[in-house]
C-alpha cells in the first residue's frame, strides 16, 4: 500500500480540485506540491526539483494566466470602488486614484501567482500523464527528468 505523499503524487488529475488551487496558492509544484516554481520575483524554474515536472510549456501557454490577473484585479477593483463610493463619503476623484494605484501594481505583485495557478489548472483539468520520478532518481540538467534512448 502506498504511503500518504506517495499516493498524492501519482495520478495528477485524481487530486481534489482544492489540492490543486492550494498548491498554486503556495507557489509550488501542482504534481507534487513540494518544488517550487519561481528563483526570482518573476524568474521561473525550468522544472520541479522534486518530481521533475517540465514548467517550459509551448511559447504563449502562460498567456492564458493573464485572465487569472486581468479578472481579479478588475473585480477587486469594481468591487471595492461601488462599495466605497456608496458607504464612505469618500469621492470618486480620491477613490479613482487610489484604485488606480492598485492597478498598476497588483498585478506586478500577483503575476506569480497567476501563472501558478494558470499552471495548476492545466496539470488538474489535463495531467500529462507522466507519472513522478522517485526523488532522487533519472534528474538531468536543471532538475529535468532524463528519459532512456
């Protein structure tokens, strides 16, 4: 019988939903949860140390994180601009700067955090079907899982 971590690291789409988003939510991993996937502020690793999950997808595959992004930051936007105009006596010249403010930096601080997830979401909704190396084992160059000839 496979132990608890293990078993969590073996079919990626059998993981709950809300496994996934947390593993996001932590910048780790989405197969195992435990590598993770930034060196920098906006610098990503080429792979998972852990479990050698390749993070270099097709050129523009990360543009899709931008809608994680774009639509946060438009809601919180909206969200706290109506609720502040209508509940404070706050104008709408000092909250329209305010807010502006926040837009332009959220999304620098949350870029991270959209690729994780954009990420995440692809590994839950459409695993890529390898299975994880053991840890340890088959690591080339930068943590990429090397493959027989």
């Amino acid at each position: 019988m496979l132990n608890r971590m293990h078993r969590d690291q073996v079919e990626p789409s059998q993981l709950p939903f809300w496994r996934t988003v947390l593993r996001s939510s932590r910048l780790r991993c989405p197969r195992c949860g435990e590598g993770k996937l930034f060196d920098g502020w906006f610098a990503m690793r080429p792979a998972c140390d852990r479990c050698g999950l390749d993070f270099r997808q097709e050129p523009g595959f990360y543009l899709g994180s931008i809608y994680f992004n774009y639509g946060l930051t438009a809601l919180v936007v909206t969200i706290t601009y109506f609720t502040l105009y209508f509940a404070t006596s706050l104008s709408g010249q000092v909250l329209l700067v305010g807010l502006t403010v926040f837009i332009v930096f959220f999304p620098l601080w949350f870029f991270r955090y959209a690729r994780s997830l954009w990420l995440g979401f692809d590994q839950y909704w459409d695993p890529d079907g390898i299975p994880p190396l053991p840890p340890g084992e088959g690591r080339g160059e930068g943590g990429l899982p090397t493959r027989p000839a």
